[in-house]
C-alpha cells in the first residue's frame, strides 16, 4: 500500500506559476514512477507528467517547456513546477504512484488559471 498526499494547488493569472507537491509513504521502495495527471470538467483524464525512480520524466506535448518534474528521494516527495500557465492547464490534477501490477492515486487538488 502507498498513500499519496498533494498539495500546491490554487488560482493563479495567465502567465504565472504553480507548484504541485506529492509526498509518498508506506510501501515507497516499490514505486516505479510517479506523475500527475489531470482531468478538465467534461474532458477525459490525461497524463500530464511522470518521473520513474532513476529520475527519467515524459511530459505531455501541451506542457513541454512549461511543466517540471522533480524529486527528493529524502522526503519521498515528487514535485511539479507549473510555469506559464494557460487557461487551458485548468483542470482537477491527480498525483499516481506506479508500482508492479497496482497504480495509486492521491486527492487531488485544483489548478485554476484565470485573470
């Protein structure tokens, strides 16, 4: 089992920025990957971001550029850097934990961008 806590989200202006912070424990030595994903009102969810446990990351082609993953293996915390956000980057943002053959989630948390 893993429990996934997040946090970071918020309200901000175009063009401003966001961190997002997800903080594994329990079973964290099986943890593959982690990453957010995130699901607009009426839109299917989609991968935003993802850092495996060697530090290799894979963005979506809308946030390349923008988007940053990170980690600190001391604080079993994953980390997404939010810059230049858009309106269009609004959306209920969900952290995951990958492991072998099971997938958790944490609680979500709100990202909205508008003037």
């Amino acid at each position: 089992q893993v429990q996934l806590v997040e946090s970071g989200g918020g309200l901000v202006q175009p063009g401003g920025s966001l961190r997002l912070s997800c903080a594994a424990s329990g079973n964290i030595y099986s943890i593959n990957s982690m990453g957010w994903y995130r699901q607009a009102p009426g839109s299917q969810r989609e991968l935003v971001a993802a850092i495996t446990s060697g530090g290799s990351t894979n963005y979506a082609d809308s946030v390349k550029g923008r988007f940053t993953a990170s980690r600190d293996n001391a604080k079993n915390t994953v980390y997404l850097q939010m810059n230049s956000l858009k309106p269009e980057d609004t959306a209920f943002y969900y952290c995951y934990a990958q492991l072998l053959g099971s997938r958790y989630w944490g609680q979500g948390t709100q990202v909205t961008v508008s003037s």
